[in-house]
C-alpha cells in the first residue's frame, strides 16, 4: 500500500489532536443514541402516530421491526438540480418493500438556488439557509423511526445543511443521493462571452436571455464547477454517495438503477458504517484535498469548517492551506477551463482523480465509507448490465488531458485554493481560475459598500484604470454574506481591457469564481471593525495570490477610524426572519455558522 504523503499525514495528526475533546464527546452522543434502541422504546402511541398514513403491507412490516429508511428530501420542481428528486421517495420505497423493508419521507428541507437569487435581496439569505436546511433535517429525523437515513440534496447550501443535520443522527447508516447533472448546453465559454457584450452593451437583455437559457436547459444542476457540483465532488472522496454516482445525467436508466442501488445498500449497511464513522477527520481531509485537485468551490472553505464541527472534528483555513502545497491541480473545468462537468466525466472525472490521488499517498485510505472501509471503491465507474448497476475500474490513462491530467502531468503544482494572510486579516483565493500573469496586484483602493455601486460607476466609464474594488460590509453579520457574482463580469471586461484590477471584500464571490484574483471571505469582517473597515480611497493594496498575501501599505490603519456602517435595508423578502442569525453568526473563519457558539 502507497504510504500516505508526510504532509497530508502531519495535517490529519494535528486536526486529530486539535479535535480529541470535541471528537470525543461527539462519538459519546452518539454511541448513547445507538445504545437506546428504536422504535420498542416509543408507546403504542407514539407508534400509531408514524404508522397511520402506510400502506397496509408497510404496518405490517413496521409491526414486525422491519427496517425502516427515513428519506430527507429537498425536492423542489422550481430548481432544476432538485426537480428530478420528485421520483426518487416511490423508487426508495419500492426497493425497500421488495427487500421486506419500509421507507417514509420523514421531511422536507429547502431549497434556495443562489442562480436565482444573485444580485436581488434572497441572497441575503442564501448561506443561512444552510442552518436552516440543517435544523430542518434535525427536526425530519427526531421523530426517531428510522434504521438508516438517505438525504436527497445537490445545490449549493443543501449538501452541507442535510450533513451537519444528519450529523445530530450520526448513529445512523446514512447515505447522499444525487441527482446529476443536467445534459450540456451552449457551451461556457460562449455563455461568458455573451455576459460581456450585453456588460459592455453591445447586445441586449432578450439576446442575453437566449444565451442564459440555453445554457440551464433541462432538470439536472447547472454544469460548470461550482458548489453544485463541488458537493458532489466532495460527498464521493467522503465516500458517502454510491461510487461514481454524482455526475450521471437525471431521468436516464443508469441514474434510477443508481438510486435504486443506494436505497439497497442503505439497508445492508450497518453498526460499522454509521455516519458517525464515515465523517472522520481523514474524510474531511480527503475532501479538501479533492477540493485542491479539482479546483472546487471557495463556499467549502465556509461549508467543510462548519461540517467538520458538527461531528468534533476543528478544521481551520491553514489546514486547507497547508494540504494545497501537497495537491496538484489535475482538474480544469468552468470556471478554471472550457469543458463542464459532463466532459469532465467522460474524460475520466472522480474515479480517475481518485485513483491518481490514492496512487500518490495524497489520500488517506484508512476510512470508513458507505460501501465498507478505504476508498478502491471510489476508483470505479458504474454501467449498466441487464438492467443492474455494475462497477468497472476507471480507465488508467485520461481520456482528454486538456480536461484531466495524471499526477505526474497536472495542470499546476498546487491546488486551486489559497489562504491569504496580511494586516487586512485573512481571506481565500480560487486561484486557479485566475491566469498567473494576474495572480499579484498592486493598485490604488476604490472603496464600495455594495455592487451596485461598483456597476454603476462601471457603466458610466469611471473605472478605466488600475485599481482594487473594496467592497465592504458584505460579511456574515452585516448582510448574510452574500454573493457578489455580479461583479465577475465588470471585472473581467476591465481586466481584459489591460487594467490591473482585482477585488477584496468580507462578502463571497461564488463557487464560479471568476479569472479576477479576488480576495473573498475577508476576516474580520467589516461590521466588527476590522481592518477592511479603516481603508480609504487611494490606499495601496497589493494581493499577491502567489505569496499568499493580502496588505494594505498604510502605516497608521489600525489606528484610523473604523468606517461608519452603511445600514443594510434587512426589511422585507423575508430578511428581517433572519436578525437573530447576523446577530449570532460566526467569523467566515469558522464556517459562518449559527449552530456552534
């Protein structure tokens, strides 16, 4: 067996360490949950209650102690990451019956679509409704019925609120259930195109409205690589998905008989393949490294944080940085190249990665998953045959090189993400979306207090220069930290015009970080008197994604005046529900969480 990397092996050591005494009353919780049986501790009651509405067949088998799937679902038919989950509770709940089994949706979760909600007031939101996605997913599964749970989520904030939820349950087998991908459409490099004519005004909203469109099609998540499908990455190299089962196109035979696999295996699994078990700290590494090979998401470095702490297990952003020196970036996919997810499938997506990352001791194979222990599982693809699901191994050699590489031949040297450090605090880059000749900036600040501000300067022609966009009091506490997508496409036109130009704020850009270096998830953040909050305009600030360094060249910034707060408007489209969450939130360092004092 390859020995683990030194690096990666030191990493696990100290979040191990780091973690004993949070991990330890953790597995204690959930040992005691495990200890106090299921459904014989509830009265006749309780009992009539939960079986009231099954089918005949399905009391019978729920009187005689059958084992029961408890199903999470975020299945909306607005979303089109979500629609295809309208089939998936007949489908479990048939695999279940013939098996002499039961399954019940034991609850819904929502499902926001940050696509939806860019540059509007449900962004602000967006990254709380990841609590909330996990308390619902707390509330689903405490009616205590259930011998195994599968959690039916895809997008953005689902994936990691149905895990930190599920996390409360950890005593319970529990498998992710993905939906796939939707088929390719216009292609993203063309879709970025057009964002840039109609920015410049050269073509108009209906034209642009075209061009969106044929890029979301159909059911299915968007197909670049964002959190998305980041999420998907990420619940494979956990081993919490059926192996190679993220990235298979919905309403297809394979993606059924996938789902039908899951809900089989869901009932196989037991005591040594709780989720207790699988959410280690050697998975939550493994998925950060997936996330360095891959070049995934900036929101994980928010998601994996708070994760992690709902099973006891402390990461912090020098873990994430620390394992980026040791990963090589062998993934380019949208926004960090042409091809989508789709391609990166076909040319030999996770299973490749897997194996090349194993074969390299960047892993760490000592893992329980939900097919067992170690990852070799992970290493295969699935066919179908005779309408079953086999497993084959992932062809040894990449099918396109210009979409997925070999170790010995990566895209970089480095993962994809990085870990600012200066006298303006700490922040996360997506470096490898940004071209290196862009990766050090050194210019004067405009300060902002929203994007709208900065597009409209932009569209009035004022800002053809050099510069680095602050935009401030976007953090967790302020405004719910939202997206600042919108900004990608301005900074890019600015930036292919030959200006120096880059972007520092307490907000998040997205997990489709653009080719602008930007310095997103700054802590402290603005409202708490951070450092960001002191700059003023014409202050130097030099990003230097390469160093990992982010500073203001002001001698005297700690010793200004904090910026006074421009109120955010949190009235209306639902905003003001959530006062209790900015005002509870943490620092973006630790995951942006509400849960966890």
């Amino acid at each position: 067996m390859t020995r683990l990397n030194e690096t990666v092996a030191a990493v696990l050591k100290r979040i191990e360490e780091r973690s004993r005494d949070t991990r330890a009353a953790y597995i204690e919780k959930c040992e005691a949950m495990a200890s106090r049986g299921k459904r014989s501790r509830h009265s006749c009651g309780n009992l009539a209650h939960a079986y009231a509405s099954a089918p005949a067949g399905d009391k019978l088998r729920l009187r005689l102690d059958g084992k029961n799937i408890g199903i999470v679902t975020a299945y909306n038919d607005m979303l089109s990451a979500h629609a295809p989950y309208e089939s998936y509770p007949s489908i479990i709940k048939d695999v279940a019956r013939k098996n002499g089994a039961t399954a019940q949706v034991a609850g819904g979760v929502p499902a926001m679509c940050d696509g939806v909600t860019q540059g509007v007031e449900g962004m602000e939101m967006s990254l709380f409704s990841r609590d909330v996605i996990a308390m619902a997913t707390g509330i689903a599964l405490s009616h205590d019925m259930f011998d195994a749970a599968l959690c039916l989520g895809i997008c953005d904030k689902i994936v990691p609120g149905l895990m930190i939820g599920a996390l409360s349950f950890g005593h319970l087998p529990t498998i992710f259930v993905p939906a796939g991908p939707m088929t390719s459409g216009l292609p993203n490099k063309e879709k970025a195109r057009v964002r840039e004519l109609y920015a410049q005004g050269q073509i108009d909203r209906e034209q642009l409205l075209e061009s969106e469109m044929a890029s979301y099609h159909s059911e299915g998540t968007c197909t670049f690589y964002g959190t998305a499908n980041s999420n998907q990455m990420l619940m494979e190299m956990m081993g919490m998905h059926m192996p190679g089962s993220a990235f298979i196109n919905p309403n297809t035979p394979l993606r059924e008989a996938l789902t039908r696999a899951t809900a089989l295996r869901a009932l196989e699994m037991g005591p040594e393949n709780r989720l207790m078990h699988v959410a280690s700290a050697g998975a939550f590494v493994n998925a950060i490294i997936g996330l360095h090979a891959t070049g995934g998401s900036t929101n994980h470095t928010l998601h994996l944080v708070a994760m992690a702490r709902a099973a006891g297990i402390l990461l912090d952003w020098q873990d994430f940085t620390d394992l980026s020196t040791v990963t090589p970036l062998l993934a380019r996919v949208y926004p960090n190249g042409p091809a989508d997810v789709n391609h990166f499938h076909a040319a030999g997506g996770l299973g490749f990665v897997t194996a090349q990352l194993l074969k390299h001791g960047l892993l760490v194979n000592d893992v329980v998953t939900a097919m067992g222990r170690g990852l070799e599982d992970y290493t295969c693809e699935p066919f179908l045959q005779d309408g079953e699901v086999v497993w084959k191994p992932t062809p040894e050699k990449s099918l396109n090189e210009d979409i997925v590489r070999p170790i010995e031949n990566p895209f970089a040297a480095q993962g994809g993400l990085k870990m600012l450090t200066g006298n303006l605090g700490q922040s996360v880059i997506k470096a490898s979306a940004v071209a290196p000749e862009h990766r050090i900036v050194e210019a004067p600040a405009i300060i902002f207090h929203d994007q709208e501000e900065l597009q409209a300067k932009f569209k009035a022609g004022e800002l053809n220069r050099d510069f680095v966009a602050v935009v401030r009091f976007q953090g967790p506490a302020a405004n719910g930290m939202p997206e600042l997508h919108r900004l990608s496409t301005p900074l890019g036109v600015l930036q292919d015009k030959g200006y120096k130009v880059a972007l520092v704020t307490d907000g998040r850009m997205s997990g489709a970080s653009g080719k602008t270096p930007a310095a997103i998830h700054l802590t402290p953040e603005s409202l708490h008197e951070g450092p960001i909050s002191r700059l003023r305009d014409g202050d130097i600030i030099r990003l230097d994604a390469e160093a990992g360094t982010l500073n203001a060249k002001v001698d005297d910034l700690m010793s200004r005046s904090p910026a006074v707060h421009q109120a955010n408007t949190h009235d209306g489209y639902g905003r003001e529900l959530f006062s209790i969450m900015r005002e509870k939130v943490g620092p973006a360092s630790d995951g942006a969480c509400t849960l966890f004092s």
